[in-house]
C-alpha cells in the first residue's frame, strides 16, 4: 500500500516537473533552432535558452537584476507558458512609446532594455520585434517531433496513473468489506448500551448502524476524491488539455482555499469563546459548591435560608449563562450582519410578545420564594383553595387538597391573592378551630360553656394548652349564638378534628339537656317533642298537650 501511495505522489509531481523544463537542459530536438545572432557578445550578456534551443541574447541590468537573473526569469516564464498550452501567435509587442514589453497571452514575458537595442544598432520597436520571434520560437518548439514526444509522454503518465487509481480502487473493494465485518464482530462484542434510567439512548445496534454508515461514507469520499484527482492530472500530461486541468483544480481549490483562511481568521475569535466558555463553566462549579453547602448547612450566612439556595443558584446560572451569550455574541460569524441581526430580532420579538405570561409567572415564583410564605409540605389558603403544597416552581404551585385532588396555580396568580398557611401558625402556637352554636335564652350561659368546653376536650388533636374557650357573638331574636374555640397543632386533619368536635358537641350537648336551636323553631312548641335524642330526652308523659275544641258545633 505504501508502494501505491508513493506512485500517486510521483506522479502528482509530474506537471510540477515538466513546468519547469524552461530551464536550461541538455538538448532534446533533433532539429535545430534558429539563433538570435545580431549583436556582439559582450561580458554583460547572457544566452536565452529554452529546453536546449538559443532562442537569442539579453544584455545588461534591468532594476536590481542581472542579466542571468533576467534570462532565468524569461526562461522560467516561457517553461510556465508551455505548461500552459499558450500558443505562439498569442505573442505580442507592447509599445507605449517609452518601454517595450514582450507578451504572451495575458502575461508579460520580457522587457526590452536600452542595451538590448544598443547592442544590435536597432531601435526599440526592431529590437522588440526580434525578441518576441525568439520567445515565440520558445513556446512552438520543434514542431511534429514536439508533439510526438509530449503525446508519448502523456500516454506512458496516463497509463501510469490508470494502473495506480486501478490499484487504489482495488484496495478499498478488498479492504472495505473486511473493515465492515470487523465492526460487526466489534459491536456483537464489546459495544455496551448507552442508557439514562430506563430509556435506552443508544444501543448495540443503532451504535454499528452509526459507525457503518460513517465507514460507507469515507468510502465514498475517498472513491470520489481519487476519481476527482486522476482525471486533472490526466489532462494535465498533455499540453492541449492542460489549462483546462489548471481550471478544474482552481474552481475546485478556490473554495477551500476560502474555507481554509476563513478558519484560521476566526481562531482569534475561537479563542476568546473558548476562554469565556470555560471560565463561565469553571465559575457555575464554584458558585455551585458554595450554594450547595449552604443548602445543607455546612456554611451559614445571616438572614439567608438554607432554602433559598438551590433557587438562587438557578437564578445566578441564568445570569452567568446570559451574560456569557452577551460575550460571545461579537465573536460568532457574520453576527453583523443584516441577516443575523434580522433573525436575532424576530427571536426577541416573539420571545417578548409570547412570553409575558410566563414573565409574570417567573417574576412571581421569585417574589416568593424571597417572601417565603409557605414552605414545601404546609398546610396554606390560596384565595378559595386549601389544600398541602407539595410543588412550588418558578411558574406554577401545585396544592394536594383533601379531597386528593392537585391544583395548579399559576405564580402570577398566587402572587395577586391572599395567602392563609395554616402550618405556619401551627409552629407558632396552634391554629384556632371554631365552630358555632345557637341555645335558647332558656339555658343558662354557663351550662353551654362547659358542654362546649368537654366537647373540645374530647376531641383528638386538640391542644389542651392553651386551653379552648367560648365566646358568645351574637344575641339573636330566638337564640343566642356561642362560638368554640379550640388550638391544634396539626393542621393538616383540620378536617377531620372538626369532625370529631362537632360529633362530642352533639353528644356533651345531649348528656346535658341542652337542646340545640339550628334550625330556629318558629312554631309553639306546647306539645312537639324535644329535639334531643334518647336516653336523654325528657318524659314524653310529661309535656303538655293542646286542648281542641270545635267551634262550629256543640
């Protein structure tokens, strides 16, 4: 294989070999050329020739060159034009009245000197003239036996290059199959299944699907860059076809020429989002060790909540993130221009006119979590809804009522209403538990007071200190109404105690003879049974009945 490489590489290096042969080399014609032999030889001359042919002489300096460094020019300008394929009538004078020059094409090959003309008795124009004959000489050659050798010459080179990109196709059809069966042998063996949690991000299969298709694919860049490279440098052993080899490596050279020199012009940029990427990255690793220990206590600062924590660091890795995006924004590519700056507005707009509810949800889960009005877990009122909040995130907060039913509450929302927690007084005291009851102005204050006071005291999850009381709120047209109050420290079976008060209110109320007046009796009651339940109810032999009489009769 390194055989096969080395060949591609000689013979890449061919046209590179035959352009230079404008320097002087042992003669190759068998025919001879004509000789630019007007003029003496002088010490400050120096002969023209071109692939063994004295095409004519050049005397003196021209600027800062000798005169062998002019004839080494012309020589080597005249080899690059027979690389070329420029044809001889393409030669022309330039004359400007002041300084003549000798063209080919659209390149200049020599100028004519004021000892160049001196040294033949001519002037300029004649002097010119003759020297665009020589270089005219230089470029046709010797005629068919020219073109005989250059057609041998690129026939041996094209059949040299047919038998090696016939090699290197060969080798990639015998080693591409074994390459395929050796990553199949690979996966079966050793590729382990990629997985977060559950879900399987990457397994076996999907993982030799990847590296197949990526050893496909160099096959098919490799395949195409051989072919692409073989057919320029087959048109390039032949003079006819060469500048149209120069012109498929030019168009196909050009834009990676541009790609290259664009990558290396935005390394500087590369650099500076390099060291802000890492610095931005290394700083959220020490913020974050700092507010992790704060969460945990290991590190206290006064009148900062270890809950607060986990929330400002998110807070300060936004900034950091945001401010790092400010950073890097100058240095991406072509950030100033019309079309970036363009799509960077559209984004703006929309993220400005389809985020304000959001906005105001975030601004409100921020305000909160700084005002700390309920914690994860407690017991709190959000405007109508009672319920244990068990989700509190920088949009919505999330309650479990106790009927098991979860409400999603926008941030925003909770923010505009009035907030009870139930928890919080609960760690300060107790919470308050009250309940009312209307009795006849027929029993006396006292006796209420106590059956409510032994209804509390036999209710579970009532604090016994502080210890419940009775207020009597309101002296209504039939009844008077006594309000319970009774301290917990659970809120979170309000429910339930309530219940369990209201069961003991019934059952006290009953074992003192007390008849609870809700709903209020509007009718006489001489002869209507009491309303309280045996065993405590009153002989029925006992109440009075009414007398009926008829008023139409005897």
């Amino acid at each position: 294989m390194s055989t096969v490489f080395r060949l591609l590489a000689f013979l890449l290096s061919v046209p590179a070999l035959a352009g230079a042969q404008g320097a002087p080399t042992a003669p190759l014609d068998t025919i001879p050329a004509q000789v630019d032999s007007t003029g003496p030889l002088r010490p400050d001359s120096a002969a023209l020739v071109v692939r063994g042919d004295t095409l004519a002489y050049l005397y003196g300096r021209l600027g800062p060159f000798s005169v062998e460094e002019r004839v080494r020019g012309v020589a080597g300008r005249i080899g690059d034009l027979r690389f070329q394929g420029v044809r001889a009538d393409s030669v022309v004078v330039l004359d400007d009245g002041t300084r003549a020059e000798v063209w080919a094409g659209a390149a200049p090959v020599l100028s004519v000197t004021a000892d160049d003309t001196l040294a033949r008795g001519t002037g300029r124009s004649e002097t010119a003239e003759i020297l665009a004959d020589a270089v005219r000489r230089g470029l046709s050659g010797s005629g068919l036996t020219r073109s005989l050798r250059d057609l041998l010459l690129g026939t041996f080179w094209t059949l040299l290059a047919t038998g090696v990109l016939y090699r290197l196709l060969l080798f990639m059809n015998e080693r591409y199959p074994k390459l395929y069966h050796r990553i199949r042998d690979i996966q079966a063996d050793r590729v382990p299944v990629v997985r977060f949690q559950r879900l399987v991000l990457l397994s076996s299969e999907r993982i030799e699907a990847a590296v197949m298709f990526l050893a496909r694919a160099s096959r098919l860049v490799l395949t195409g860059l051989v072919l692409f490279l073989y057919f320029p440098l087959v048109f390039s052993f032949f003079p006819a076809t060469r500048v149209l080899a120069q012109r498929i490596m030019a168009l196909a050279m050009e834009p990676a020429r541009v790609a290259w020199w664009a990558v290396v012009g935005y390394l500087p940029n590369l650099f500076y989002i390099a060291v802000i990427l890492v610095l931005t990255y290394y700083g959220l690793k020490i913020v974050r060790m700092i507010f992790t220990a704060l969460g945990n206590g290991t590190i206290g600062i006064p009148g900062f909540y270890p809950d607060w924590a986990d929330p400002t660091f998110m807070l300060v890795r936004f900034l950091a993130v945001a401010f790092a995006v400010i950073l890097i924004w100058p240095y991406l590519p072509n950030s100033d221009s019309l079309a970036f700056k363009g799509v960077a507005g559209f984004l703006g707009l929309l993220l400005t006119f389809g985020s304000a509810g959001a906005v105001s949800n975030v601004v409100g889960g921020v305000v909160m979590i700084y005002m700390r009005p309920f914690q994860i877990g407690d017991r709190v009122k959000i405007a109508d809804t009672v319920g244990d909040v068990v989700e509190r995130g920088m949009l919505v907060t999330r309650l479990l009522t106790p009927k098991n039913v979860e409400v999603t509450i926008p941030n925003a929302m909770v923010l505009g209403s009035y907030i009870v927690n139930y928890s919080a007084t609960a760690r300060s005291g107790g919470v308050v538990l009250h309940t009312t009851v209307t009795i006849g102005y027929d029993v006396p204050w006292t006796a209420v007071h106590e059956a409510m006071k032994e209804a509390a005291r036999r209710t579970s999850d009532v604090l016994a200190d502080p210890e419940p009381f009775v207020l009597q709120t309101a002296l209504g047209d039939y009844a008077v109404s006594y309000e319970l109050n009774a301290h917990t420290d659970r809120p979170r079976r309000m429910p339930a105690i309530y219940s369990g008060l209201h069961q003991n209110i019934q059952d006290t109320f009953s074992e003192a003879g007390i008849e609870i007046l809700s709903p209020v009796y509007h009718s006489v009651r001489d002869g209507n049974r009491s309303t309280i339940p045996a065993p405590n109810t009153p002989d029925p032999a006992g109440d009075p009945a009414f007398r009926v009489r008829r008023v139409d009769g005897p």
